[in-house]
C-alpha cells in the first residue's frame, strides 16, 4: 500500500494531480499486504528440502543424539534439486538447515553437531551455501527453516539457548545472501536427548523464545525476509500438512488472539474475516507420506489425483504451495518424484492452455466513474496492476463475458487486486447455456487468486456476480480454460476375508491386473466384487466411455488377507469392536485406555499361520477431531504366543500434524503372534485409537 501512495505522491510531483482526481482511485480496505508479502503471494509455488541425519536413521523426528558421523551422502547434488525444482516451475527452494535433531547442515561456529563433523566432503562442506548458490545459478529464491525446538542442546527451555537460536539465525540470514522466508515450525518442547538428560521439556512457546526480540532481530539484519510460522509472522501454517487450504480463504488473521493462544489451528484454514493483521496462508505438504525420505515409500509417492487435487485447492484456493521433495540418501530428488512431479506439471500446463475470456464482449452494471481507467477490459489485459473497479458504495456487482459462439469451458480463475485489501465475502457464477441463464458455482472468497472447477458447460456467455463485498469491488483478472477431462483412478478396497471391489465415476469402466504389469483396456474388466486372499499388487485403470481417456495407474499392493486373523487379547475394553483394527478398513476404529485404564494398553492377535515378516504399520484413526493418536509404542511378534521378542520400539513422530499409515520396518523374523503396546499418546489423554494394524510379509 505505502507503494501506492508513494506512487500516487510521486505522479504528483511530476504532474500535480488534484485531490478530486485522487479521490478516483478506489480506498485501500482493512489490513493490507506489505510488498513483500505480495512479492512473496506471487511467488505462488515453491519447494521444500527436507534432507538431514534423519534421512539417514529413517526418521521423521530425530531424538537429538544421532551421531553427525551418519550424514553422509553419496551423490549429493543440489544442482539437480534446482533443476527439478526449476523445470516445474516453482519459484524458490525452502531448505530446512536445522531439524528437531539439532544437526546443522552448515557448520555453523556455535556448535560441533553440523556438517563440519560429517563424512561429507571431510567436514569441509556447507550445504547451505551450496545451494544458495545453485538457486542464483538457476533464477530460485532461497528460504530456511531452523527449528526453534532443539532435542539434542541440554540448555534447551533456559534463556542460554534463545542466545544460542538467536546466533545461529544471524549467521544464516547474513552469510548466504538473501533469505525469501525464514521457516519456524509449531513443534516445540517435548520428550528429548537434551544433552543426555532424556526427558521431557515444556516450554511455552510464545513466551520462551521472546519472538518479538527475535522479530527485531530478524528484520534488522534482514528486511527483505518474509517470517513463517510461531510468533508475529507475517504468513501463516494452513492448519494441516495435506496442502489444502479452506474454501473460504482470508489473508487475515486476528494475530493478537493467536499469540494470547485463543486461535485453534483448524481455523488457519480459513484465517479471519475481521482479522486485524495481513497473514496470509501458505499450504505445506510432503510428495510422499513423510517429510524424510524413506526408501518403503519410493512407491508411495502421492498420486497425480491427489496432486492435482492440492494444486487446486492451495494455489487455487488463495494459498501459496509449499512442495517437499525429500531427498535421498545419494543426496539426490528420487526419480519417481521428479516423474510424479512432471506429471502434475504437464496436467496443470494443460488446464490453463488457452484462455477464453480475453476474446469476449465483456460488460458490468457498474464501472467506477464510468472511466476508462477501470474499464471491464482490464480484467481480461493480462496485466496484474490494472483492474476493473465498482464506484465506493456499489459493493454487488455483475460482470458479463459474452462469446461470439458457444464456447466449452471448466475452469474460471479469479484475482482481487489485493494491494487494495481482500473484499469480496461472497460470489457466483451463471453461464447462458442454450438462452438460459445457469449458476455453475456459489462460492465466498477470491483473494489473490481463486481457481474454481466446474463440470464443462457450453456457454455463450457467462456472468459473475459478485454477492457480497467489504468495500467496492476491485477485480484485477479474470479467465477461463476448457481443461482436458480428468479420469479419476479407481478406488480399490479389499476387506478381511480377501473381497475387492472397486469403484469408479459413472460412466467408466475399470481395468485391472494382479500380475504387476500396468492395466490397459485389454486386462482384465472389472464386473463386481471378487476374492483374491493372497498377498498381491492390484493396479487398475478407469476408462472414460466417450473420449477414451485413462485415468492414472491405482496400485494397492495387500498381504496375504486377514481372513485368519483373529483379536487373542486385549488390555481393556470390548475384544469384538478390537475386530475393527483388522477389518482392512481404515475407516473404522477401536480406541482402548481410557481414563480409569492408564496406559499402557496392548493387544495381542494371532493371524494363523507363520507369516515371514519384516514390519508393521499402524493406520491411525483417520476420521473426527480427536484423533487419540499413539506416540510411543513397542512391538513383539512370537511363533507360539509364549515367548515373545521386542522386534521393534520408539516414536511415531509428527504423528499429531500428519495422521498418516506409520510404517516400521526391522529385521525379517518368523511370526503368528504380533502384539502392539501403546505407550504414551499424543496430549494428555489415555484413550487411544487404531484404525488397523497391518504386518509386512517377505519371503
Ligand atoms: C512439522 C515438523 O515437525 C515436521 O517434521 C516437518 O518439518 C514439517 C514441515 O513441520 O511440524
């Protein structure tokens, strides 16, 4: 804003314009961005790098005394980061150069656990730097994340360590050019090495790290970074780690409340309509389950649909895109993200290939003055800083796009010129389908930018009403695409007694093999539900009727089924709702514990046979708000449910943030008898839930 007024001062000076002439252009309204934050808006995709100990010790959340001796990566590349990160598009690269763990990845002089003490280039490396450089090489901003929670310094929760945060933030916002966004994750305090104390820390995050002192400090040595996360940020998490922001998206937030702890993160999705400060969202997600790479989910990097669908519903929804690409132990993007990347890549390129508006008669009941200067045109001129504009008290209005044929279209894309502020509360959309005037979409806001879909109509022309607004109506682009049809991959279940069944939108018809070959139209036709109870990889097409368009490859890899399985004890609790952790559901649960029975609670099941196996998985209750989820666990398996061997113990880390399948892996063993022991949950309750329990089979 203070740009537009230095402009508008600056156009006087040169040729004095009259405050009548002044009093055109509309109010700037409510909070307002800063530059940077709409440089930053603009930014609009991004990467992160997750890459640390933790991707060599197959971690999510290190515990603070992994020996730096174990970073040690191959072929460590990041000039193939950039390169991946460049040809999709993306903007800038996030490097998370501090984890939980405590482990520098640049040597910094405020400590001995960093890259200086690895294998790495004999201690002698600084990734930091290196991909500082490779980002100017390649046109990126670079961003850092340093986490403020420190599991492995024993002066963690008293005043020293703040010094010490502090240092280590003025050395990476000083030695490596310019920072576009400093990252400060939520994760605070909490069971750690500390040192060798082992124990557990509580901290009050808002009043520990002083974060107004840290601020200053921040925007003294560096004005041009954008502040994440904790403490008076200037954007804000998004409230989940699934990429997707709420429909309903304000930039705003009422800060104040959030840093007094009044502000429940479930409402970031949508931030505030009468928040007081500019906070924009910014939606992170990981292209795999974890935020670490591990080598068990090389095939479970998330699904074009899902990635598609993340796109639409961050960028699309007024959010930015935050993307991790964990890298590899080589030090390397792993092949199958950068593919599943280019496929997303290609598919968006696609949808917004040709624009349709730009072509049209467009009209509206109202232009600010009647003047040229706010004309319609300028939503349609591809340039960001003209728009079309409502005279001040005309808060409704309706702006018409009229084809000179019927034009097929399933796409509208909206922006609100947001220098002056985000107004509009509430819109629609009619498209005049065969003379008569059709909603296509009832939606509230827009924001910096709003990508709806819609199912493809034909239209000879179509309108868009804006319903609601704070202040007038400053619009500064609108379009609309004929994406390509988007088959859905089909949904593949299979339930405890070996049925599968598969599902698809109407109209498809579904192909499947269980040879691991990929499906074409010439495998087999899926017809209804059948039974295959041994282990196998399913992988099934949808085929849409009329355009002979295949969706994406559905692969469901299932062990040998649970027919067998059998619920032998559990600690507390009804033994015939336990049978829900072995239904191959993941939507239904069985919590057990509860507040008369203190954790921890076990359960025991026999699954029939002796199985070869080398892991298990934990499905986490997936649906309602209170997730009872597990952190600590054990894990025993036995042949004769007699004797039994601690195959495998520890965290499920990040568990409260993402909910997803934990998977753990441990040395092949032959088992009938598994037994999982929650040890402690997430929050101070004792009930905790399982959505299902999976074993992982090998030969
Ligand atoms: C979380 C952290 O705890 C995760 O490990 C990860 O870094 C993610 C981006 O933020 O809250």
């Amino acid at each position: 804003m203070k740009n537009i007024f230095l402009l508008l001062s600056f156009l006087c000076f040169m040729n004095p314009i009259s405050s009548q002439e002044l009093a055109k252009f509309p109010k700037p309204f409510g909070p307002l961005p800063t530059q940077k934050q709409v440089d930053w808006q603009e930014m609009e995709f991004y990467a992160f790098v997750h890459f640390s100990l933790n991707t060599f010790t197959n971690k999510e959340w290190g515990y603070g005394d992994e020996s730096p001796q174990l970073f040690n990566p191959t072929n460590l590349d990041v000039r193939q980061w950039a390169r991946v990160v460049k040809a999709a598009g993306m903007k800038g690269i996030i490097l998370v150069a501090k984890h939980h763990d405590g482990f520098c990845l640049w040597p910094s002089a405020y400590t001995e656990r960093s890259v200086k003490n690895s294998p790495w280039k004999k201690g002698k490396g600084d990734l930091v730097k290196e991909l500082a450089t490779a980002c100017k090489e390649y046109g990126l901003k670079l961003g850092l994340y340093l986490s403020p929670w420190d599991r492995s310094r024993a002066d963690y929760g008293k005043p020293e360590y703040v010094t010490y945060f502090r240092n280590q933030l003025k050395e990476l916002l000083t030695n490596y050019g310019d920072v576009f966004e400093m990252w400060f994750d939520g994760a605070n305090g909490g069971d750690g090495y500390y040192g060798g104390a082992n124990e557990t820390r509580k901290i009050n995050t808002l009043e520990y790290y002083n974060w107004d002192e840290t601020y200053k400090l921040i925007y003294k040595t560096a004005p041009k970074t954008l502040v994440w996360g904790v403490g008076p940020s200037e954007a804000r998490w998004i409230g989940n780690e699934e990429g997707r922001a709420g429909k309903t998206n304000w930039s705003l937030l009422r800060q104040k409340d959030e840093l007094a702890g009044k502000v429940h993160y479930t409402e970031f999705m949508s931030g505030h309509e009468d928040g007081e400060k500019w906070v924009p969202g910014e939606a992170d997600v990981s292209i795999r389950p974890g935020w670490f790479y591990h080598a068990v989910e090389d095939d479970k990097v998330r699904p074009l649909d899902e990635m598609v669908d993340i796109y639409y519903e961050s960028i699309g929804r007024n959010a930015t895109l935050l993307l991790n690409l964990p890298v590899d132990k080589r030090g390397l993007v792993h092949e199958n993200d950068e593919a599943r990347l280019k496929e997303l890549v290609s598919t968006i390129k696609e949808d917004f290939k040709t624009e349709l508006l730009a072509d049209s008669k467009i009209t509206a009941d109202n232009v600010r003055g009647n003047s040229v200067e706010f004309a319609t045109k300028n939503v349609a001129d591809g340039n960001k800083n003209t728009y079309w504009a409502t005279d001040d008290n005309v808060k409704s209005a309706s702006i018409v796009f009229e084809f000179s044929k019927p034009t097929a279209l399933n796409r509208i894309l909206l922006q609100e010129y947001i220098p002056l502020g985000q107004r509009i509360r509430a819109f629609n959309v009619e498209a005049k389908v065969d003379g008569t005037w059709k909603t296509v979409a009832s939606e509230t806001t827009i924001g910096y930018k709003r990508i709806l879909r819609i199912d493809r109509i034909t239209a000879s022309a179509l309108r868009i009403n804006i319903t609601d607004s704070k202040a007038s109506v400053v619009i500064s682009n609108i379009q609309a695409y004929n994406a390509p049809t988007f088959v859905r991959m089909p949904e593949v279940q299979r339930d405890k007694n070996g049925n599968v069944t598969m599902k698809s939108e109407e109209g498809n018809t579904v192909y499947y093999t269980t040879d691991g070959s990929n499906p074409t139209k010439k495998s087999t036709l899926y017809k209804g539900e059948f039974q295959y109870k041994k282990a196998v990889v399913i992988k099934a097409v949808a085929i849409h009727a009329d355009e002979n368009i295949s969706s994406a490859v559905k692969t469901s890899k299932y062990g040998a089924s649970k027919e067998n399985w059998k619920i032998v004890t559990v600690s507390s609790g009804d033994l015939n709702s336990a049978n829900r952790i072995i239904d191959g559901n993941p939507n239904t649960d069985w919590s057990f514990g509860g507040d008369s029975n203190k954790l921890p609670q076990e359960i025991t099941i026999d699954m029939g046979s002796i199985l070869n196996i080398n892991g298990f998985t934990y499905v986490p209750q997936q649906v309602g708000n209170n997730l009872n989820l597990i952190s600590n666990y054990e894990f025993y398996t036995s042949v004769d449910n007699a004797k039994w061997i601690l195959k495998s113990e520890g965290e499920f880390s990040n568990i409260k943030n993402n909910p997803i399948e934990q998977i753990k892996t441990f040395k092949k063993d032959k088992a009938r008898y598994i037994r999982f022991v929650a040890k402690s949950a997430v929050g101070k309750g004792a009930t905790v839930s399982i959505a299902e329990i999976n074993v992982i089979e090998t030969l």
